[in-house]
C-alpha cells in the first residue's frame, strides 16, 4: 500500500475506535476504492463492520445484523492478523456484539442501544 492508502487505514482505525463508525467506513472506503485482488475483502469487511455499528446507531436491526454476519464472513480469511490488525480479537468482538444484539431483540436495543462495541488492536509490523 502507498504512504496515502496507510495514513487513510490509520485514520479509518482511528475513527473506528473513538465511534465514528460513519467516517471510518468511509476512511476505508477510499483505500478499497483503490486496491485489486483479495485485500478488497478484507477492507470490504472493515467497512461492513463499520456499517453495522452505524446501523447499531440508527436503531436498524436487520441492516446491522446482516452488515455483521457480512463482516465477518469478509474477515475470517485474514485471521488471525493482517496489515497488522488482530482479525481474530476483531472478529470475537463482532461476535460479541452480535450475540448481545441477537439476545436483546429489536426493540431491546432502542432507544439506547447497550450492545458492545469492537475495537481494533492494530499493530503494523
């Protein structure tokens, strides 16, 4: 990846990390506009991890869990570590999050949704 590509990454993980899961997905959007072969997957599965917790947000069940199981089938491949994120803990917190969200239902997640939140470890070699 160009020097653009990583500080768009960065960025994205950075957003990703405080909420800002609207401007990560599109941090990351930028960087997978640009790339060809396998690492679209794993970006696409960055930005649809992104896209759940955003749907989280806007109180959309069903495009949050299906933006969830997308993620993850996108990010399993990368497991356990990839362009220097954890994928595995990154995919366990999907899972987290997912459950929670499954067990609490629809209307258990409004008004105040209280499912956890991933966080990306990253670490670049």
């Amino acid at each position: 990846m160009g020097e653009e590509d990583w500080a768009r990454f960065r960025e994205g993980i950075e957003l990703f990390n405080a909420g800002s899961f609207w401007h990560a997905h599109e941090a990351w959007e930028a960087v997978w506009r640009r790339k060809t072969g396998d690492c679209t997957f794993f970006f696409k599965g960055l930005i649809q991890a992104a896209a759940a917790y955003h749907q989280l947000e806007q109180g959309k069940f069903r495009g949050m869990m299906t933006h969830f199981d997308n993620a993850r089938a996108k990010l399993v491949p990368f497991a356990p570590e990839y362009l220097g994120v954890r994928v595995d803990a990154l995919l366990e917190s999907l899972d987290r999050s997912r459950h929670e969200a499954e067990r609490l239902g629809k209307t258990g997640l409004q008004p105040c949704p209280r499912t956890p939140v991933a966080r990306i470890e990253f670490a670049p070699s």
